[in-house]
C-alpha cells in the first residue's frame, strides 16, 4: 500500500471565515500529530479559500484520519462547507 495524497480547497461564506481561521490551529495540530500523517497543510489562499494539502502513510492512516475528523469540533465547524477534493496512492 502506498502513500494517500489529498489536495483539494474547502470555500467558506464571507460570514464563516473567523469561525474556519479559529478552528484551524487545532485541527492542524491534531492531524498533524496522528499516526500515519507525513504532512498536512492548509493555506488560506483566497478569503474564504482554504487550500488543503495531506500525505499519510497508508490507507489506514488515511481512513482513521478521516473518521477522526468526523468526530472532531473541525468537522462541527466546517462539515456543511463546500469542499472539492482529489485522493491519489502514490
């Protein structure tokens, strides 16, 4: 099993972006710290675009990050946000 690369963007209305900048340190710094995660990045690289860029090791490290953040004050924040996303195994 390979490396799961996902890029993408996560679009916020003009009103959500303070609740999004608020809440991003904290969920970078979990994701950041599970097991599995190479690297994750996120940019505000418009206002109300957030530029999305994660490594993790395998599938299963993907996944568990990905059920974490279901879970997570991140997704209570940002689930209902608009969010284009591409996954790849490297």
């Amino acid at each position: 099993m390979g490396v799961i690369r996902l890029t993408g963007t996560l679009t916020c209305a003009p009103e959500e972006v303070a609740a999004v900048r608020t809440a991003l340190p904290e969920h970078i710094r979990l994701s950041r710290a599970e097991p599995g995660c190479i690297a994750f990045d996120v940019t505000e690289t418009a206002p109300g675009v957030f530029t999305i860029a994660e490594r993790f090791s395998d599938r299963a490290a993907f996944d568990a990050h990905q059920t974490r953040t279901r879970a997570s004050a991140w997704w209570q924040a940002t689930g209902h946000m608009p969010r284009e996303f591409t996954t790849a195994e490297e």
